[in-house]
C-alpha cells in the first residue's frame, strides 16, 4: 500500500484523494490548474498560439471560474498536429502512444510519460475499486487491445489494484465464453453491447450466462441505458458498473462509477476539470445538472496536457454521492455528431435502446437506418430490431406498433420499425455502430 492510500470504507482501501472535501479539491484542482495551462503554454505552440489569439495569459488563472476565459482544444486541433505536434515532452520521454481509428479522417494520436501511465493506472484501479473490484480476483478483460485505449488501459488498472488479468481482448466470442467457463472469473471488463453478445452466444450453446462464475461487470466505451444495465444485470447475474473516458484525455477511468449507490460515474477531479458548455453557444458554461456538451481540462499529464477539450458528449454534471468531492456525471445520451435530426427533432440511439427495451417483446439488438426514398424530400427512419427468441408473428407486429407509438409520444419522430428475426443484426465486437446512414451523398 503507498503511502498516500489511507484506510475509508470497510472492506476497501480508498486513495486519500477520494475522501478529501470538496473545498480542499478545489484548492488542488486550482493550483494544478496553474500549472497545467502555464506548463501547455510554454511547451505546446498550439497553445501559445491560441492563448496569444485569444488575448489570454496563463497568469490570468487565479480562480477556477477563469478557466472560461481560455480557448477550447477540439478533435479537429489534434488531428492539424498529427502525429505529435500536441506533445509537451520530448519524444525520448514518451513512454507509450495511443490513437483513436479515425473512421472519419485522420487518427488522433495521444502520448504518455512514465508518470502518465502510472496515474492511469492508479485511476483505473480507483474505477474498478468503485464498482465492487478486489484485489486478488480473476478479470476477464474483453475490451480491445492496441491502439485504442480500452485493453491496455483496463488492463493496467487491474494490475495496479492487485487482481489477476485475462487479456483476451475483444472478439472470437466462442473462446471467450470457453475461458469464462475454464478460469472461472470474478469479474468481465467489455463495452456493454459486446456483453451482450457474449450472453447471447452463451445461449446459442446451451449455457445459461446466470450461471457463470461473473459477478461484476464494468462496462463503458458506448452509451448505454439503465434498461441495458438491468437486461445485461438479470441475463448475467451481475453487478454492472460504468466506466467512462476518451483516449483525448486519458483513456477510461477519467470516470467511474460505485457500485453501492449505481447513479452515475465520479469524474476524478483530482486529475481532471469538467466544465458543461452549450454546444450550441460554446462560450456559455452551464451549471451542475444542466445538459449541454462535456469539456475536460487535465490537471496533472505530462506528455498530452489538454486544455478545455470539447468532447461531443451530451451530459451533465451532478453532485458526488458515494465520493463526496467528486462530481458525477449523468449518463451520456449521445454525442453531438451522432445526433439523428429527423424533420427538425433531434433523436439519439439511446433514447430508442431505453423505449425498446421496456418492449417486453423486443430484444435489445438494434440499428438505425437513414434513408431518403426516390423522389422524396424527407429523410426516413427506420428502426430494425431483432424480436426475442419466443415471440410469434403476432406477437412481433404487435411490438412493432408499440414501438413505433412510443418513439412518436416520447420522441416525437414518426418512424418505421421492423422487427427481424433473432440473430439477423450484426453484432457488436467493441464499439457498436447502430447508425447506417444510406442517404445518398451530397
Ligand atoms: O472509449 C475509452 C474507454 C475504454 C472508456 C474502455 C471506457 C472503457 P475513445 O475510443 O477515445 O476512448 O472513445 C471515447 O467513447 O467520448 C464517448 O463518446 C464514448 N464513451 C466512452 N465511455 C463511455 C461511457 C474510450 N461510459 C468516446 N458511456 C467518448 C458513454 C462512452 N459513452
């Protein structure tokens, strides 16, 4: 145990951070601050070219509430640097290099120091901690390993909290459910949809996934509902947890959530600032428990410091329950460039995910497909879910009505839905795609 780690709730031991008062937060956050845009400004040109622009010093920073007077870092900055323009330490003293895929346009590239790599893990640890993780348990870790951040960064946290790690990564579901039989895990680490996939197969094999030795899962990299959570809970038995990041601003564990109280991921605001903007508006912050667009400053990286990034994701912040200090972020319902504008009102994959699932009829494997028939002007919607394994003809059509009412009462979009045959959807793997836009392009 480090010495920093003091002994808080019964049967875990919290990083001193996560007990501390929000008025003593404030007080790290604030000087970490100061060095963070001062360190960025020095070392970075982009910064210093933006700062400079923007008429704003490093000095100006004397209370957290100035930070709104310094310039955004967006996706768009990152990809102009690529590959390493947004480094703040010499390439000697990188000790690892992440980049997103870049399915639109060029990858994004983020770098680590030694030191970086250590927070991570003392992050992550903290996020598997909070949703029930032990020392000494067994972690099935499917997330992805390479580039993207899920499987090494999981994989990391897991080690720094003590637990024996299974990196199998993501995909050949079959030798995953083989593994989960044979080395008996405590604990499955996975985006939510490729859960879903896993329990699913397990079915196709006559295995009841309540039956597994898995007792917890902590599940991010995707929205997801709290409908999915309780299907994904029963189906399997568990306790699921979120884990929410992006590779801009570390990777997951920027947040996490606790298992005993399930409302929501703690941002660890000992190592990042959050800020909740008006996408629309940029320059307007919104307070606690308004909705707008998430916007994380780092308070303490190395090589990648990021000032005021725009993340897309729609959300907002609330107070910290199980860690006091800390604020909780709601769940994402979105991300702003994965906005549907159907005739001028705005739908998400997750508000359709919540309604179908309250079907009892539908399963929870759907995609969205845009399209603008021949001849027509407006864009059509049309909902393919699969029905679950037991229900008839009847049945199906009746769901698909049911759908189809409530995404016209809650939504307010008019849509087709069909319901397809169990299995005819493509599975997830990691990320799911849910969105197949065949509009013809402009
Ligand atoms: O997805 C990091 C991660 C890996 C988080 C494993 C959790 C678990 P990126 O590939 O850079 O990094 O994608 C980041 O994924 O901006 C969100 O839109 C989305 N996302 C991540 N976690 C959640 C979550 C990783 N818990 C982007 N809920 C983010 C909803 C999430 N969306």
């Amino acid at each position: 145990m480090t010495q920093e780690t003091v002994a808080a709730t019964s049967d875990a031991v919290l990083d001193r951070e996560e007990t501390i008062s929000r008025d003593e937060l404030e007080a790290l956050q604030l000087s970490r601050l100061q060095h963070t845009v001062a360190y960025a400004y020095d070392r970075v040109p982009l910064y210093k070219r933006k700062f400079d622009e923007t008429g704003v010093h490093p000095t100006d920073l004397r209370e957290l509430a100035d930070l709104a007077k310094f310039p955004f870092t967006t996706k768009e900055d990152l990809r102009l640097e690529y590959p390493f323009g947004m480094f703040a330490v010499p390439q000697r003293e990188v000790a690892r290099i992440h980049a997103s895929s870049g399915t639109t346009g060029r990858a994004t590239v983020v770098g680590y120091t030694k030191k970086d790599l250590a927070d991570w893990a003392k992050l992550v640890a903290r996020s598997f901690r909070a949703s029930g993780v032990r020392p000494g348990m067994k972690v099935h870790n499917a997330y992805g390993y390479g580039l993207f951040t899920g499987g090494m960064g999981a994989h990391a946290g897991a080690e720094a909290l003590g637990c024996t790690v299974i990196p199998i990564s993501g995909g050949q579901t079959e030798r995953q459910i083989t593994l989960i039989q044979d080395f008996e895990p405590d604990v499955i680490l996975a985006t939510p949809t490729y859960l879903l996939t896993i329990a699913d197969a397990m079915v196709k094999q006559g295995i009841d996934p309540a039956s597994t030795s898995l007792k917890y899962a902590v599940l991010g990299a995707e929205p997801w509902t709290e409908e999915m959570r309780h299907e994904l809970e029963v189906t399997m038995n568990i306790k699921a947890c979120d884990i929410y990041g992006l590779s801009e601003v570390m990777g997951p564990g920027v947040a996490g959530e606790a298992v005993e109280t399930q409302d929501g991921s703690h941002i660890w605001e000992d190592h990042f600032r959050p800020e909740i903007i008006d996408a629309f508006n940029p320059s307007v912050v919104l307070g606690d428990g308004e909705h707008g667009e998430l916007v994380f400053t780092s308070l303490t990286k190395e090589a990648l410091p990021i000032i005021r990034y725009r993340t897309k994701d729609l959300t907002r912040l609330l107070p910290g329950t199980a860690r006091p200090a800390h604020r909780r972020m709601g769940r994402i319902t979105g991300r702003s460039d994965d906005m549907i504008i159907l005739r001028g009102v705005n739908l998400f994959p997750s508000q359709i995910e919540e309604i179908a699932l309250r079907i009892p009829e539908l399963s929870p494997h759907f995609q969205l497909e845009l399209t603008r028939p021949e001849g027509q002007r407006m864009d059509q919607l049309t909902v393919k879910i699969e029905r679950r394994e037991s229900v008839t003809l009847a049945g199906s059509a009746a769901a698909a009505k049911a759908l189809q009412q409530q995404i016209k009462i809650q939504v307010g979009s008019t849509c087709r839905v069909d319901v397809v045959e169990p299995g005819s959807l493509e599975r997830s793997n990691g990320k799911l795609r849910r969105i197949y836009d065949l509009r013809p392009k402009a």
